[in-house]
C-alpha cells in the first residue's frame, strides 16, 4: 500500500511548504494525481486526513484532481490521450501502469515507441489557508 507513504510525504510536504507564514490553519488542500499512478484515491484521502491529525492541515478539505494520461509518439509525433483510446483492458492498466505500452499504440500511425507525457505523477496544486 503505498498511498500511505504518499499521504505521508504530501503531508509533510504541505506543512513545509506552510510553516513561514502567518496563518490559522489550512483550510484546503488539491492534489493532482495522474491517472496512471497506481492510487486508491479513497484510501490516500483516508490516510492524508489520519495524518493531518494535531497539525496545522487537521480538518483540511481535500481535493483529489485525477490528471488524465496522455502520450505522444515518437514515430510521428502525433499526441493523443488514455480517453481517447479504445482499449479492452482499461483497469489492468490502472493497476499495472507499465502495461500501457502492451495494451495502447499510436492512434495515427500504429506505432508502439511512444512516451508518456502527463499521468504518472502526483503533486500538490494548490494550498488554501486561512488568515
Ligand atoms: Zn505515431
């Protein structure tokens, strides 16, 4: 289960990030999760909510904002995202990223040498505090 440890390292990274200014306490948090990160996005908001627990992000709303995969090949360039796809298998991709090269090629030249452009990281957007 690694979404703990996510939970963990974006925790502590919001309350980093926090801990110069002035202010009574977090009120709002987004995180950006690319969709081809394996994530439970019930059990990260679950853990990030245990772990705010006593710190300034205790109550914190959370937003998850899933970032949609996309790709582009290096055959011709052209770019084109998970949506757009049929693919049969659509959750063993999310459950087993490194087989999105096994199930997917380029959509306008049938070639399978592409690179993942967005969807595979997580990161926070934004903070919101209160004053
Ligand atoms: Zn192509």
């Amino acid at each position: 289960m690694h979404e703990w440890s996510l939970a963990e390292a974006l925790v502590k990274t919001v309350i980093n990030e926090t801990k110069n200014l002035e202010f009574k306490k977090i009120s709002e948090i987004k995180i950006a999760i690319g969709r081809l990160q394996n994530i439970d996005k019930k059990i990260i908001k679950y853990a990030i909510k245990e772990l705010s627990k006593k710190t300034p992000l205790e109550n914190a709303k959370i937003i998850l904002n899933e970032i949609e995969a996309s790709f582009k090949c290096r055959n011709c360039n052209f770019k084109w995202r998970l949506r757009d796809v049929k693919i049969k298998n659509r959750e063993e991709i999310h459950f087993f990223p490194e087989l999105v090269h096994a199930f997917s090629k380029c959509p306008n030249c049938g070639s399978s040498d592409f690179e993942i452009l967005s969807g595979r990281k997580i990161w926070i957007e934004n903070i919101k505090i209160l004053k």
